[in-house]
C-alpha cells in the first residue's frame, strides 16, 4: 500500500472520525503548549537573574520545580488525547474491518489508524508552535525597570525545539495504537477483549502502601538527622519514599474506581426500585472500570491539588512559628527585626492551585468526550430501547445515575488522601522548645568592653530565655471543599451537557445504524 493511499484512506471517515481528529490536534497542541513553557523555564541562566516580577524564576534553586510541575500537566492532557482517540472507536473499527474484507492486511489497517492521528498531532503540534511564538509576542510586557513578568526573553535550546516537535507525535501516536491492542480486526468483523470479572480489593492495598511508604519519612529523617552523612544518600531516600508512595497511592485511587463502581452498582441493583436506577446499576456492575478510565486524570488532578493545598497550609504555618520565633529571639538580644512574611509561599502555592485549576478543567473536557463517546457507542442499544417503549426521560435519569454515583465517593476519597499525603511525607516540626540567650551587659558606670573581661563577663552574664511558638497547622477545609465541589459541579454540568447528545442517539433512524 503506497503512501498515497494510505493517507487518503486515513483521512477517510464521516463526522465522528473528523472530530477525533480534530480534537486529537487540540490535545497535541495543548501537550506542545505546556513541554514549549517548561523548556522556557529551563532555558532561563544566571544572566537572566533578578530580571523577573517571579521570584519563582528568579531563583536558580525553584525553576527546576516550576518545570517539572508544568510536565505534571501533560497527563491530563495525555489522559485527554487517549480518551479523543477512542471517539467514534466502533464506527472506525467497522470501517478498517472493511478494509480487511478488500484484502488489507493487520498491518496496513494498523499502519492507516497511525497515519491519522500521526497527521492530526503534527497539525496540533504546528498549532502550538504557532501559538507559543504568538504569545511570546503579546505578553512580552517589561516594566519601568525592565522587569518581565513571563520569560519571554528567552527561547529553548534547539535540540529541545526538535525534540518536542518530533517527540510530541510520535507519543501520541504510539497512544493511539496502544488503544487497539485490545481490538482484533478481522473481514467479518471486531473482536474486542473486555475485561470481566469483579474488581479485587488490590487498590485499597495499594492506597495504605503508598501512606505507609510515606509515613517512613519522618522516621528516616529522624535517623538521618542522628546520623549525618556527607553525600546525598538521605535526600535520595526521602525523596523516593515521597515518590513511591504519592505514585502508588494515586494508582490505588484510580484504579479503585473500579471498586467503588462496582460496590455502588451493587447497591443500586439491591435497593432500587426504579427502573433508571436499576439500569445503571446493571451498566456499573457490567464494566465498572470504564470510570478509571474516565475520572483518572480527574482524580490525580484532586490528589495533587488537596495535596498542595495541606502542604501550603503546612508551610505558612511552619514560616509564620518560624517568623514569630525569630521576633522573639531578636527581642531577647535586643536587635529590631523585619519580617519577611509568608507572602512569597502564598504566591508559589496559589501558582500551584492555578495549574490544577487547568489540569481540571483539561480532565473535565476528557470527561466529556468520553461520555459522548459512550452514548454514541451504545445509541443503537438505546434507541433499540426506546422503540420498544422505553421513555427517554428513564434513560436520562439512568445515565445521570452512571456518571454522578462513583464520581462523589471517588471524589471524597481523592482529597482525602491527597490532604494526608502532607501530614504523612513532611518531616515533624511542630514539637516546641525553649529558646535561651546568654547575655552580658555592663553595669551603669563600667566601660562598654567590660564584657570582654572574662571574669566580668562571668559575673555580669544572664540568662534570658523564651518558648518557642509551636506550629499550629489547620486543615484547609475551605480548599479542599472548593476542590471537592468544584470536581463533583464539572461532573454534573458535563453529564448535563452529554445528556443533549442522548436524544440524537436515541433516534429511530439508529437502528439502521450498522
């Protein structure tokens, strides 16, 4: 098969495939858009120091964390770009099994599948570029002092400019194709593997491992700071044990979703009573993993942000005991003190809220997709039931019913265990003490330097000592029950929406859909 004819028959389809493609193309871009801005942050050097309004991008020490939290933000928009990718899936499967029955082989339909996204990416990923030379261009705004609030005075270096922009479509192809391994595509038709069977309880194993790992640090910093070492064997301890267990603990709230979808199915078939419930319990029973697969990028963006959320909560009050501590020592010397406040904390940790704020808002849109997706997927199901005399208003309130019930206790069990995941990996500092000074100050009449006289200093010293303030941490509940409300509102406007494409795919003319 020539390339020729390969990208024609890629680009072949109706209305469900040119908006997979389309929305593939605003997933790569959106991926380019975010690796472009953490290579910016990168590229900035010492001779670009105290040239920014961001002490973020100022200190030499915190780029490396502002960039690796912006590629934190590429898995929703992966999550996002696997989910585009299984839009229309049925439709496309039938079309490429049509293919197999005009004599093209596994590989040829394989090689046409990964032609049209690999063409949709490169498009996406010419839109970022696109975009990020354009706002280098309108937010380039240096002050009075020539101060830029973004670094937009810098460019990454050329292997990185190469590297995302090959890099990006190849993933997102290899994505794709990753979404077929389940599919076997035959001339008489679709084979796909469904996994069957109930959700083991592995996930919740997983979640108490993930504390427990990090529940180590404390014990371990303790040991560590009995027992120093001069290499950087404790900070690679500490941080792999964060690591381990923030990684497993969130694959233990994703793939738990399977359980609790399953449980609340379970619950549903056994004490409902109305036939919209009941059809939803039969759905959550018969693939309860299609809410991992839905929620996951959700549900890190929870984990992440609750997280965030304890850890600032945290800090502002280890620096304001620290600030107070420090007062009161300059007191007892006798010296003034200015204090730094906690301003700067605050400011790096509202970045952080915004960038979840994002990464919710890229889940949301997956989140969408994927139940227009399973609509379409099933419309001939649901239109079959709505000819035999099934009103629509049963199968709106049963497919509310599938969507909301996992998203609360899944919801609820996110923030939770990204507000303990601070409590837990955070070394203990909120034990008090007391604070003393040894002062020797002459006597009215002595010389200024009688101090320096050991005998005198002996006589004439005093000790002067204060409690130190301990660290009174507060559970942020007014964030956690913004991310929490704000995760279970974008799930219910998106099912609201979805629910709009529920009568176009319940239509008569759908059972003639093949």
């Amino acid at each position: 098969m020539s390339p020729l004819i390969t990208l024609r028959l890629a680009l072949a389809g109706g209305r469900a495939d040119r908006t997979r493609i389309a929305l593939t193309a605003f997933g790569a871009a959106l991926g380019t858009l975010t690796l472009l801005a953490a290579a910016t942050v990168l590229a900035v050097t010492e001779t670009h120091a105290a040239m920014y309004t961001n002490d973020l991008l100022n200190d030499e020490g915190l780029r490396p964390g502002v960039a690796f939290g912006m590629l934190l933000l590429t898995i929703p928009v992966l999550a996002f770009v696997a989910q585009c990718s299984r839009l229309g899936a049925p439709s496309r499967e039938r079309r490429l099994a049509a293919m197999r029955m005009a004599g093209a082989t596994p590989r040829q339909v394989v090689r046409i599948a990964a032609a049209e996204t690999a063409l949709a990416s490169a498009f996406g990923v010419a839109t970022g570029y696109c975009v990020y030379f354009l706002g280098r261009a309108l937010l380039d705004a240096p002050g009075a002092d020539g101060r830029r609030p973004l670094p937009t005075d810098v460019l990454p270096g050329p292997a990185l400019m190469t590297g995302v922009a090959a890099g990006v479509p190849l993933f997102v192809t290899l994505l794709a194709v990753l979404t077929l391994r389940r599919v076997t595509l035959t001339p008489l038709g679709v084979v796909r593997g469904i996994s069957r069977g109930r959700p083991s309880r592995t996930p919740g194993v997983l979640i108490l491992a993930g504390l427990g790992a990090c529940a180590l640090v404390e014990p371990v910093h303790r040991y560590f700071t009995d027992h120093p070492r001069n290499d950087d064997v404790p900070l690679l301890v500490i941080g792999g044990l964060i690591a381990v267990g923030a990684l497993t603990v969130s694959v233990g709230v994703v793939s738990g979703t399977g359980w609790i979808a399953y449980t609340v199915g379970r619950v549903l078939h056994r004490f409902a009573r109305r036939p919209a419930a009941l059809l939803a319990g039969r759905r959550l029973m018969a693939d309860p993993w299609s809410g991992s697969r839905t929620f996951s990028s959700m549900l890190v963006g929870l984990i992440a942000g609750s997280a965030a959320a304890g850890l600032s909560a945290l800090t502002v009050a280890t620096v304001a005991a620290q600030e107070e501590n420090t007062r009161r020592f300059a007191r007892l010397l006798g010296e003034p003190y200015d204090p730094s406040g906690t301003g700067f904390y605050e400011r790096a940790y509202a970045l952080v809220g915004y960038a979840v704020l994002v990464a919710m808002a890229i889940a949301a849109m997956g989140l969408l997709v994927a139940l227009v997706d399973g609509v379409a997927a099933r419309r001939r199901t649901l239109a079959s039931l709505v000819a035999a005399g099934t009103q629509r208003g049963v199968l709106v309130r049963a497919l509310g019913w599938q969507v909301l019930t996992p998203v609360v206790p899944a919801v609820a069990l996110s923030v939770t265990v990204g507000a303990l995941l601070p409590r837990f990996a955070v070394p203990d500092a909120r034990e008090a003490a007391r604070m003393e000074v040894h002062r020797c100050t002459p006597l009215p009449g002595d010389p200024a330097d009688a101090c320096q006289d050991p005998a005198y200093e002996q006589a004439h010293t005093v000790l002067l000592t204060a409690e130190k303030v301990p660290v009174t941490v507060d559970v942020p509940w007014d964030r956690l029950a913004l991310l929490a409300g704000g995760a279970v509102t974008a799930a219910v406007a998106i099912t609201l929406v979805g629910l709009l494409f529920l009568r176009l795919n319940t239509r008569a003319t759908e059972l003639r859909v093949q």
